[in-house]
C-alpha cells in the first residue's frame, strides 16, 4: 500500500466500519502517514514492470448522476505505458461510440483502476486523475502510445496521473490462462501426439502389408 492510499480510499464511512469489525486501529496508522506525508506516491519497479506486463484492466469513473461506471480495457501486453514515476498513459482505441468515460472523466477526472494477473494471483489497485489528449491536440503524443502491430483505430491517449496504489491480496481470484500462455505447454504435446500419431499409421500400415 502506498503512502496516500489509505487517506484516499478509507473516507468516515469506511473507517466506522472498520472501527465494527475492528481493524480501524491498523489503518488509521497508515492514514495518518498519508494526511502527514505532500504529493502524490511514485510508482516502484514492481508496479511499471507489472503494468508493462498486462493485456486488459478495469477502470472506474464516476457521472453526473452519481453513478459509478465501470470499463473493461485491453490490447497487446505493453499498451499501458508508464511515462515516468506518477504517470501511465495508453492508447484509446475506436470502440461503439458510447463515450462514457470519456464523457465522466471530463466533468470529474478521478478514476480507479484495478489490474488483476490471473495466472499469479496478483491484482494492483490504483487511484488517479486523467488527462484526456485527442489525436489533433497531440498526434504525436497518441501515436507513441500505438503498438503498430495492433490492428485499432486510436482516438485518443488516456493520460493518468497517478496519485496512490496498492497491491490487493490474492485470496479468492480464480486462476485462469489465456492461448498465449498456455501455448508453451501445449506446443510440445501437440509435436507428441503427432508423432504418435504419425507412428500409429506407419504401424498399421505395416500390419496390412503381407509378410
């Protein structure tokens, strides 16, 4: 947990209900450093090798009604940028024309990302503010964000400063592998059954060739 997380994320309500269950005591500590502590936390080496490393996150913006929106975001491992040590950015792809988190973080640039690894176990939540740069304010800025291998049409970067973070703990998340991870493991047991399979027809081949 970094340094502001707590005095972001555990608001009056949170802490009653800490204070019930009883694990106030512990927290307020960490609170108390954050209150105490000017700026924002930079990130680690952890987390920009682990955000370099992910191919979809979450991210939580909030509307005019007051509604929290929640928005699945993907692409090529390494399309989440990390620009320096407050600051991640990514490529805004083309997608059905909504715009609502574009439209959410234009009234109120707080968001909440979760990145989870499911293969590991892992999951980084992180609290920032967004900057929102179209490709004809900054073509440039956009276009570093693009793997050109990825077929997508960029309308825009996403710029987040990032203001505090923490590392969730693993329980309850559910292992789960994508094609390309469970290939090198699958790769040689195809070449295996293919050669079984290869020897299997030479075998009955030479049964029904006569003696």
């Amino acid at each position: 947990m970094s340094k502001h997380y707590a005095s972001t994320a555990f608001t009056d309500g949170v802490r009653a209900v800490q204070e019930y269950h009883g694990s106030r005591a512990f927290y307020e500590r960490k609170r108390a450093i954050g209150r105490a502590t000017p700026g924002t936390d930079p990130l680690t080496e952890a987390e920009k090798d682990y955000l370099g490393e992910r191919v979809d996150f979450y991210v939580a913006s909030v509307g005019e009604t007051g509604w929290p929106y929640v928005q699945y975001r993907g692409g090529p491992a390494g399309f989440v940028r990390v620009l320096d040590d407050h600051t991640i950015g990514w490529a805004d792809f083309r997608g059905n024309l909504q715009y609502i988190t574009t439209g959410n973080v234009s009234g109120d640039d707080r968001i909440a990302i979760i990145a989870v690894d499911y293969v590991h176990q892992r999951r980084l939540k992180i609290f920032g503010r967004v900057q929102v740069v179209t490709v004809e304010d900054d073509p440039d800025l956009v276009a570093s964000l693009v793997d050109s291998d990825y077929e997508a049409v960029p309308e825009r970067a996403v710029i987040v400063h990032v203001e505090a973070y923490d590392w969730n703990c693993p329980q309850h998340i559910t292992r789960r592998f994508s094609a390309a991870e469970l290939e090198p493991v699958l790769a040689p047991m195809r070449e295996q059954l293919a050669a079984l399979q290869a020897e299997n027809a030479r075998l009955r081949e030479e049964l029904r060739s006569p003696t």
